[in-house]
C-alpha cells in the first residue's frame, strides 16, 4: 500500500484532480482507495433510504452489502487517526488522501495563486513533493525549488505522485503512524508494475 | 457482541420494526448495528459529491470522514461473507441483521400472511424464534408453536430478541460462521445490563 495526498484550499481542484488520475492508476492495473477528510459534517445516503432510516433512528453502525459492493457507516465518538482509517482498507495498492495537510505523506499541494501556501502554513514543510497549479495567463508559481505542473498535466502528475509514495520508506513515517500503521502493512504488491522513468518527471 | 435477524419479504416491514426496535436497545445503553443485504445493487451517496465522483472515476475503496462519523465505501470482487462483513464492526453490542434468513441467528419472521412462511422455505427452520404479524382482523397467525407477536409490540419484540440473542452459544454458531468470526470476538461486554424477566413473554 502506498500513500501520498493532495491539499489545496476548497474549490482548490483537489476532486478534479484525483478524480482525473484514478483512471491513470486503474490502467496500470492498481487498486485505489480515496480517504477523504470532510472538515464538516458530511451528509451521505438517500434520505428515506432503508439505510438512512435505520441510522436516523439511532443505530451507531449501518452496514448494507450486495453481492458487488459494500458501505459501512458509523459514528465515532472522537476523531479517527488516519492510520486506523488506513487500516479498514482491504488490499488496496494506491491510497490518495485527500486533505489530510498535517500528515507526513509525498504531497500535491493544490494551489490557485501562491499566496495560498503561506495560507495553509505550508512553505518550507518538506512533505510537499509538488506544486499543482492552474493553467492561466497571469499564474504566479512560488518561488521555490519544489517541482510543480500545470494542473493539466494529469498523467504526469500521476507518475510522479506514485514515484515519490513508492520512495517512501518505513522510516519516513512518524512513529506515531507507525505505532497505529505498522510497517509491515505496508507491502509492495504492484512493485513489478512497469514504470517507465522516462515518463517521470517535473518542469525544469 | 450479540447478533439477531429479521427476514421477510419485500415490503413486509422489516425495516419499520427494525426502526423502531432500535430506540429500545439505545435506551438500555447498547451500541447498535444494523448489517443488511441487499439482493440487488444499492445505490449510496449523493450525484456529484467528491466521493461519488471518485467512485464513479474508478476508485475501489472511498472513506471519508469527518471528527463524529465516517463511511467506507467498496467495490466487492465477490459477495462477503457475513462473518467478514460483522468483523468490520467496532464496539456493538447488538447486532441487527436484515435479510440473511439462511444465517443460524434467532430470526424473527415479518409475515404479512401465513402462506409466506413457506414462499420463504423458512417452515420447521429451528433458528425461526418467532413470527412477526400486522394486526389485521383477518391476520391468520401460522400454525405452529413458534412465538408470534403483533408488529406493534415493539418493546416486547425487542425484549424478547435480546434475550434470545444472549441465550446463543457459541456452539450454536455453525463452524463456516465461527472459522470466520471468532466465538471469542462475541464478548458479553453488555451483560451487566439490567433485563427484568418480567419484560420478556410471547402470546400464550
């Protein structure tokens, strides 16, 4: 399993950015999961819904399963650490998190103009692999030598993303996430998937 | 963790009495779960949400969370097996399963008539703990010794499905289901609480 995330401002493109890259992944014959931390309270299922009756009325689990699919949801007395969250995934190869800024992964800082980055506190943090910003006349990128692409550049953000998370060694994860994560989890299935280095790469 | 379910047909009202059952066992302090199956193929989350996209992209796990609740929603390469699906529940200590009337849990039967107990291939099934009737005045309860209540009667159908729930030993749990999910995992956390005998009966 191999990690990395994207954070951005809302409205940032991160959606639209993953959303555009599972394809990419999938073609390479991977397993993704998207973990998605929601700042709010999110609201999910069909009102009306068996579902959504059952934990209207007060259930703390709902689990509903067909022969293809499954959703389980549940209320948590207290916030869940990311790598617990990580452990309810099943054999997946690639994990893209999606707003998880404080945690130690490779991560695509989604950005509208530079000034966002001092926003979110996010300059000089060595975790960020990538700047991704939008195509525009006027786009200013931050002065640094961190890599950055155009948001368009999907494929080749993708390739990078998934360079820099297979890099990540056991060692790089904060022992906190590794007490909850242990290591040994983290396995190298898709590790003899082709990955041509010549399709890797960042602006100059 | 202890598990009972009600099956019946299609519109039967299995959800009603599950509904309004819940209330009862929060009361009593329990944790509450609800597993349902769903013979077709449900459809959770709402049309152009970041997480339905990301299904829709072609993601094969989604979680998202926030400080209070979180959903797992995934792709399923085969049906799971229940033992699987109860394994992915925390803390519960009552387990509502809706639809699994091949399953050796106590089982009540919603029945809006008679003739549909043999439909259901569920007569002379000895995991059927009692029937469920609509009170009609033409209602023909089924004949047979197996207790039968009103669907009304909630707090009563409730009482006595705890307790029948508790009763379940582990050498009741056919050995597919035990391999799967541990005697040891179906702990008795919930014991302590106060069942008066008075509050559990049948119809005579």
């Amino acid at each position: 399993m191999r990690i990395f995330s994207v954070v951005g401002r809302k409205n940032s493109g991160k959606t639209t950015l993953i959303e555009r890259m599972i394809p990419f992944f999938k073609a390479k014959g991977l397993r993704v999961a998207v973990v998605k931390h929601d700042a709010h309270d999110f609201s999910i299922d069909h009102e009306g819904k068996d579902t959504w009756r059952v934990r209207k009325a007060g259930a703390d689990e709902v689990i509903i399963a067909s022969g293809s699919q499954m959703a389980h949801m549940r209320s948590l007395p207290a916030p869940m650490e990311v790598g617990e969250l990580l452990s309810h995934l099943a054999s997946v190869d690639v994990v893209i998190l999606e707003g998880y800024k404080r945690l130690n992964f490779p991560k695509l800082v989604v950005l509208r103009d530079a000034s966002e980055l001092f926003d979110m506190r996010l300059d000089g943090d060595p975790s960020v692999t990538a700047y991704v910003l939008r195509r525009a006349p006027n786009a200013a990128p931050p002065d640094s030598a961190v890599p950055r692409f155009w948001a368009d550049e999907v494929e080749r953000i993708a390739e990078f993303s998934w360079k820099k998370a297979r890099e990540m060694t056991d060692e790089d994860i904060p022992v906190k996430q590794q007490t909850i994560y242990p290591a040994s989890s983290i396995h190298h299935r898709a590790s003899s998937i082709e990955h041509p280095a010549s399709a890797v790469g960042h602006r100059a």
